[in-house]
C-alpha cells in the first residue's frame, strides 16, 4: 500500500472516531443530573467539539491533495436537490411504514416533545434548538466519511460504481446505533440508509452536499 492509499484510508478512519468514541462519552454525560442539562452539555462540548474538529481537519487536509472536498453542487442543481432530498424522504416513509410508526416528520415531533417535556418553554425550544444543531454537524461528519471513504476505495481501482462510502459509513456509523440505541432493527435501518446516502453521493454528482441532503431529508422530514 503506497502512502496516499494509506493517508486516506486513515483519515476515513480518523472521522469515524468521534462517532467511535461517543459510546463511551455518552454515558458519562447520562450521569449528570437533571437529565436535560447532561444532554445539553453533551451536545455543546464533545459533539459540536469533536465532530467540528473533525470536519475541520478534514478540509484542511483534503486542501493539500489534488481532491479537496467541495460542497458546491454542480448542473443541475434544483434537480440534484430534489432527487436527494426525495430519495431521503421515500426512505424514511417506508421504514415508518414497515415499523407503524407515524408519518409526521420529526421536526415537528421533536419540537412539540422538547416544549411539552421540558420545566419551562424557552428550556424546552433551547433544548430543541441545540438538538438541531447536533444534526447540523452529525449529517455533516456523516457526509465527510462518505466523500473520504469513497476516494479511499477508487485508490486502490475498485469500481467506481459501487458505493463504498456508504458502505463504511453503514459498518461504522450505521451498525453504531444498535449500541447507541439498544436496537438491532434500527442499526439495520441506519446501515441501509448509509449504503442509500452512499449511491445518491456516487451518482449524483459526487459531492457531499447530495449526501447531506439526503441524511438530512431521511432524518427530519
């Protein structure tokens, strides 16, 4: 393996380890009390730390190879936007369906459950708000890993075809929810959504943005 395969390879790994060390980090913020401020500060100084850290270095060395990653989506725009946040949105319809759960998008039931739970109403949209954020940066790594792992992949001439970077996202991130969520079903749905976000990255376009969109279609709308 010459020294560029291995440098992304590494870096692929490198951004699946703040998600890697959540596991371990979660459970320690659980044990502050009350419950709402172990969240808040678990989302405001290891997510938006970590993850941003992450993405950050990322960008910087990607600028020092000849494949910098770039968010700039190219022609067709309106219809690249459309197909991805479709195909997020069908994805998710057909796991609530196949799992009777209800259709309303989770931008609203998690707002109307942050503002009905929390002691006060400005806790409860703050509480929201910072949850929202969470997925700003959480699509955002997601994203990263796609586009890295992808690249890593072709260096070593495997089709270009295939989704390889949702398919590492998928055994890291996607598979990380049966431990994060304490269900198998769900990590399976997640693996499936990464190997999704995977094949949206490599056909349309190959940018990270048609990959975001789509996590962030299937996850909110």
């Amino acid at each position: 393996m010459n020294k560029e395969k291995r440098n992304w390879c590494l870096m692929a790994i490198f951004l699946y380890l703040p998600f890697f060390i959540e596991f371990f980090a979660y459970p320690l913020f659980q044990k502050i009390q009350p419950e709402w401020l172990g969240i808040a500060l678990f989302m405001i100084i290891y997510t938006y730390l970590f993850y941003g850290a992450a993405i950050v270095v990322y960008h910087k060395w990607s600028k020092r190879t000849d494949e910098p990653v770039t968010w700039k989506l190219k022609h067709p725009k309106a219809k690249t936007v459309i197909i991805a946040l479709l195909v997020g949105i069908v994805f998710r319809r057909l796991e609530f369906f196949m799992f009777g759960e209800s259709q309303t998008p989770m931008l609203i039931t998690e707002f109307i459950g942050y503002t009905k739970n929390a002691p006060v109403l400005w806790m409860g949209i703050i509480g929201y708000l910072l949850q929202e954020i969470y997925y700003i940066f959480e699509f955002t790594l997601a994203a990263c890993i796609v586009d890295c792992a992808q690249k890593a992949f072709e260096k070593f001439g495997w089709s270009r075809r295939i989704p390889w970077g949702g398919l590492f996202l998928g055994l890291t991130w996607g598979l990380g929810h049966i431990i994060t969520k304490n269900d198998v079903a769900t990590g399976v749905w997640c693996l499936l959504l990464s190997l999704v976000i995977g094949s949206v990255y490599t056909y349309l376009k190959r940018t990270p943005t048609t990959a975001w969109l789509t996590i962030a279609a299937a996850y909110l709308l």
